[in-house]
C-alpha cells in the first residue's frame, strides 16, 4: 500500500473519466512512500520512494501489485515520477517494437505527454525523429529533446518514414499510412481527433515487405520498464516534461487544460496526506 504524494493526469483518463460508473476510483499513475509492504515479502519495503502504475491512483492511498512498482533514485524528484507510468510505458514500448537505430520514426501527436518521452526516447535509441504537431504554438522545445524534424501536420515530409506513433487518429492517420515504407508500421497509442479514419480502396494494399498497423495496450508487469525511465531521468537523459503542477484541488483546472490542450507534457497534482491509522 502506498501513501500517495502526486498523481499525474493523462489526457484519455479524463476525456473518457465520464464513461466509468459512480464512485470508481480513476487514475493510473502516482507517486508516493510505501506504507505497508507485500504480505508475500515482494516488492518495496516500507518507507521505499515509489511511482507505480495501477487503477485507483488518484486517493490518498493505493493498493497496487508489486510488479506495477519501481522505487525512485534519491535524485528524482517523486512529482517528476508521477508523469512517468502510463505515458512514459507506452512511449518505450511502443518503440520497442521494432529496431529504430538509424531508422526515421514519426510521432504525431508529439507535444503530448507520451509524445514528448517519445520524441526523447527514439533519439535516445538512434532514430531519425520527426514530430508532429496540430498548430506551430505546440512544437515549442521539440527539437531541443531530440526532434531531427518538427512538422504541422504531415507537411513537408516528403520521405517514407519506418515507424508512426500515432496519437491523432482519424484522416491524420490515413495519410500518415501513406508515408509508411515498406515493411514498416503504425503503432495506435491515442486518438486526439473527433474524427474516423477512412482509407481509401486499396490504400492498404503494399506490394513488397508488409506494412504493418498495431493497437498498443500492454501494461503487463511494467515495473522493470518503470525502474529503466527512472535511470534516465536519474542520468539527465529524460526530462519528465512536467509542464503544469498543482493541488489536487485544482484537478477540475488540469482537466480542462488538458482537453484544450494548453499542456505541453504532463499536469501532475500534488495530494494531501491521509490521515494515520
């Protein structure tokens, strides 16, 4: 059980937090001190700094498993811990899905939270990024984490590119397949726009290596991974991108910066102590 200190938000948890019954307890990520450890002996001890990714992280306390847990470098800040589970797991697996050295690897969507670990992960791992933005306002220090490229929209690449991340969805990401070299592939990981995607008869027809188009959804035992983005921020190599901070009071203002996407990055609340029992 862990004493949560931050909670971070993501901009899916609250466009769809009204689809979820009465009383459910939303949220995936948080940061805290543990308070009681594992009965089974596994996991942090009590006291360990954490972040941990589970249903039920914005309360005072969480119950989560302790494969979902890493323990946060003493040089890591625990707010800056809480942006990193659900954002910064889907941007490292997604780009594991394939080898990026050397690659070009698009990401749309990229001023969001997972956007911007993307951008800062796939120019960790060789590739060649270019990121993708709705509007010029929002490619502001894109290129300084890693962006080889910052484009609106699609305009102005005019080369296949190996590997899409793609937060936007709808017409964005049918013309984005257009882009895909052969052999390459979509990764679905967000659907920003209010929009279908319809493709074209035959559009997905490649002669030559297949192309390729996944949905992402694997937050199997992501503990290891969580400990791998901490060493990174640890090192100076990720920055959490935390762009708006406040009390948990303010959620009802995060939220709605979120959905208007005046956040670049990640909104994490800081949250009251519960009372001792």
């Amino acid at each position: 059980m862990v004493d949560v200190q931050h909670i971070s938000l993501n901009r899916g948890e609250v466009a769809f937090a009204g689809r979820l019954p009465a009383g459910t307890v939303h949220g995936y990520d948080a940061a805290g001190v543990v308070v009681r450890a594992a009965t089974d002996g596994t996991g942090p001890s009590v006291g360990a700094r954490i972040t941990a990714f589970g249903a039920g992280a914005w309360a005072q306390r969480m119950a989560v498993d302790t494969t979902a847990v890493a323990e946060v470098p003493a040089q890591v800040d625990l707010a800056d811990a809480a942006a990193l589970p659900m954002a910064g797991i889907t941007a490292l697996r997604t780009l594991r899905s394939r080898s990026i050295l050397g690659r070009r690897v698009l990401i749309t969507g990229a001023a969001g939270g997972v956007g911007r670990y993307a951008v800062q992960l796939a120019a960790l791992g060789g590739a060649h990024v270019i990121a993708s933005v709705g509007s010029p306002t929002r490619a502001a220090g894109l290129a300084k984490l890693g962006a080889h490229q910052v484009v609106v929209g699609l305009e102005g690449i005019d080369q296949p590119v190996d590997l899409i991340l793609d937060n936007v969805g709808g017409q964005q990401l049918a013309a984005a397949w257009e882009l895909l070299a052969p052999g390459g592939g979509v990764q679905n990981i967000g659907w920003a726009s209010d929009e279908p995607a319809v493709f074209a008869p035959y559009s997905l027809f490649s002669v030559g290596p297949s192309k390729t188009m996944n949905t992402f959804g694997d937050v199997h035992e992501v503990g290891p991974d969580l400990a791998t983005l901490l060493e990174f921020v640890a090192a100076g190599r990720l920055s959490p991108e935390v762009d708006w901070r406040g009390s948990w009071e303010r959620v009802a203002e995060a939220a709605q910066a979120l959905l208007d996407r005046r956040i670049a990055g990640k909104a994490v609340l800081d949250v009251e102590p519960a009372a001792a029992y």
